[in-house]
C-alpha cells in the first residue's frame, strides 16, 4: 500500500510525511504528471518496525505502472521518491492519473482524483480533485479517535499540487498563482476541486495541423498573395538601374548609327 505510512503516522506525534503532485500542460494538451513522497527519519524508523516501508510501497507501485519512471532523493534527514510519467492528450490524462489516484489509495484517506484537461482554441482547462479527509470508520479501525488522527495530520502531514499551464492563467480557485505556475495547499479534513484555466499559445504542431486543414490552406493562400503583392509593389516604386554604356562609346568613339 502506497499510504502504508499513515496509519503509523496517525499512531505518532512529531513525523513528517509530505506529498506533492505536479503536473506541466503544454499548448497541446500534452505534459508531465509527477508525484513525490517523502518521509522523515522518525516515521522511516518507525514504519520498520511496524514491517512497512512508505517509500519502498511507492517505488514498487511505480514499478508496476506502466510508462511510469522511478527516483529516490535525500534532502537531509527527508528521504523521497518520486514517481514520474509523460501523457500525449488530454485522454492519456485522465488514464493515468485515474490508474495512480488508485495506487496511491488507502481505506483511511483516499487524496486524489483523477485530473481532467479540456483543450479548445483558445483555452487548456484543467479540473481535478484532491482530499487530506480521513475515512472515521478506519481510522477508528486503527484504534485512534478521529479527532486526534485530524490533530496529527494536521501537526504532520503535507499535501500540495502544483500545475504548469502552457500560458496566461485566465481563472483558477489555487491559493497561489504566478506567471503561469498555480499551487493549492491541501489542509487536513479537505476535499478540494483544483481548477485553472489558462490562455492557449501557438505551437508548431497547432500551426501544423491548421495549415492542413482547407481554411489553413487558404489562409496560406491569401497570405502568399499579399506577400507577392506587396513584393511588386516594392519593386515597381524602387528607381530603374542604369543601363550599361556601349563598349564603343567607353572608347571615345560615337554609337553606329
């Protein structure tokens, strides 16, 4: 189990346990969906203990996710791993992320949905969903009072999303917004909707697929002709070059009649 760690999580006072997911949306509603776990020295010793190993659970769930890249990290007396994956659509998306939402599931918390991504002409909106809401009849499963598993999460757990839109951000419900970079904070007892909407750029392959279509073609067409046009009419009003003396007037000698 991914969330292996939160049951002793919920057992301890003073560990830490954060979560991020970032995702980066590029013009064609293409990207990069990432998620990193990681755990202070506290809970790792006591997850052993108890036979679990957070990080580990992450790492093999990774392993049996298909198209999915695993690394660990050490940032002082943090370990980590991070999970990461490529999607080519908005379809391959809601695939992904709906199969990860499930791996990293657990009866007591279930921290996120599946993330959707609308593309139009003009606009990239993406739209999920993320919970720190623990489940109170697991958690009474686990012996511990719902009220204080909700302290403890509160004093020890971290959950943040993060998304990268491919240009201005238009709307969005994030508590944190900067250029096109959005961040929402998950606070303990939270069910959230993540929501941005962000303006659509040009990209080669948009101006690819245009340009094949028939009103591409003729706006091709038409912007070939003004170009010819405005290359005439340039030349037209340029002065006419000098024309060449004749060999024998070079000479002193006049012109043959």
């Amino acid at each position: 189990m991914v969330l292996a760690a939160l049951p002793i999580c919920l057992l301890l006072s003073g560990c830490e346990l954060r979560a991020q997911v970032g995702i980066v949306v590029d013009g064609d509603g293409a990207g990069v969906l990432s998620y990193t776990l990681t755990a202070d020295a506290q809970l790792r010793r006591a997850a052993r203990r108890a036979g679990a190993d957070p990080l580990a659970a992450l790492a093999d769930a990774g392993a049996d996710l298909r198209g999915w890249r695993v690394a660990r990290r050490t940032d002082g007396a943090l370990q980590g791993v991070t999970l990461t994956t490529t999607f080519d659509d908005p379809d391959e998306l809601a695939m992904v992320s709906a199969q990860f939402a499930e791996a990293v599931a657990a009866p007591e918390l279930r921290p996120l949905g599946p993330l959707r991504l609308e593309v139009d002409d003009s606009t990239v909106d993406l739209r999920g969903s993320a919970a720190l809401a623990l489940d109170a009849a697991a958690v009474r499963g686990l012996g511990v009072r719902p009220a204080r598993a909700r302290d403890v999460l509160d004093d020890s757990v971290q959950m943040r999303v993060t998304a990268q839109m491919p240009g201005e951000v238009l709307q969005t419900n994030a508590d944190a917004q900067s250029d096109d970079r959005v961040a929402w904070t998950i606070a303990p007892g939270q069910r959230r909707t993540l929501r941005v909407v962000a303006r659509r750029p040009w990209t080669l392959a948009r101006l690819g697929r245009l340009l094949i279509t028939v009103e591409g073609l003729i706006g091709l067409a038409i912007a070939l002709a003004l170009i010819y046009g405005w290359r005439r009419a340039a030349t037209r009003g340029s002065p006419a070059p000098p024309v060449a003396q004749h060999a024998s007037s070079a000479a002193g000698h006049p012109p043959p009649r």
